[in-house]
C-alpha cells in the first residue's frame, strides 16, 4: 500500500484552519493539558466535536481525509465512527458523492433494530474515518461490527 501523506499545501491548510480555530494546539501549562480518554495525560490536544457546527471545518477536515483516502484502497461507502465522526461523515460522503453508513451506539429495543443505517450488500467495502487515535478500541469496535454486518473495511 502507497504512503498516505497529503501534499504539503493541504497539510497546512487543515493544521492552520483547526489552530485558527482553536480545534488543535499545544497546552504549556501542565494544569491545563487533556486526560484522554485512554487516562493518559497529553499537552496536544484535537477536538473536532465543535467544528461540526461550522461548514469549513467540516469541509476542510473532511475534504483532507477523503484526498487521502482516495490516495488508497477503492470504497462504496463512508463509514464515520460513532458519534464522535458522524457529521463530518455525512459530509465527505456529499463530498465524493458516496454513500453514508452510519453504525448505531447501542442496540436498538424498539423500532428499526438494525445494526447499521443506510443501505448496502455484503461485501460492499466502506472507508472508516475516526476523529483522533488513543486506544483504538472505538475504531476496533466499529471496525468490528462493519465485518459481522458482511462489509469489508477497504481503509
């Protein structure tokens, strides 16, 4: 498989974009670094949730990770994981013309029980996009339930 690395303008059009606006930097004071999810302390941080609400970070954040995703395996669908990556999802694939799955948090008890929304066949291949790696296990579980579900995971 190629590296995966964005030109160099488009690397800086995404870090400028998400320090601008305030979505990624560097703590200096060690009272203000970010306990991740994992526990592990960091002074980097990267929050996405907030730029949900803001078209050019949807369309900047999104626009880079499609350019390198089509840099890789073919796909039909594009997967966001829960919910920390699903409105940048429903973007990129408006973007690139694909369609959006969405897998469900929790087990559904009532109505439309169904693992995953959207509409798809086995072995149709999706691309799986998170917001940042600490653990992986969210990406894992996802990853996870998109292969009992009969899609293979292309990138």
């Amino acid at each position: 498989m190629p590296s995966l690395v964005l030109p160099e303008e488009n690397q800086f059009e995404v870090a400028l974009h998400l320090h601008e606006t305030g979505r990624f930097g560097i703590h200096e004071n060690p009272d203000d670094f970010i306990t991740l999810k994992s526990g592990r302390i960091s002074p980097h941080y990267l929050d996405l949730r907030p730029g949900i609400s803001s078209p050019d970070t949807r369309r900047i954040v999104g626009g880079g990770l499609l350019d390198l995703a089509e840099m890789g395996e073919d796909f039909l669908h594009i997967v966001g994981t829960p919910e920390a990556f699903t409105s940048y999802a429903a973007s990129m694939a408006d973007m690139s013309e694909r369609s959006l799955l969405q897998p469900r948090v929790a087990q559904k008890q009532s109505g439309n029980k169904v693992p995953i929304l959207g509409t798809y066949s086995d072995w149709d291949t999706v691309a799986v996009f998170d917001d940042v790696v600490t653990d992986g296990k969210t990406k894992v579980d996802t990853i996870e339930g998109l292969e009992a579900a009969g899609l293979i995971v292309a990138g």
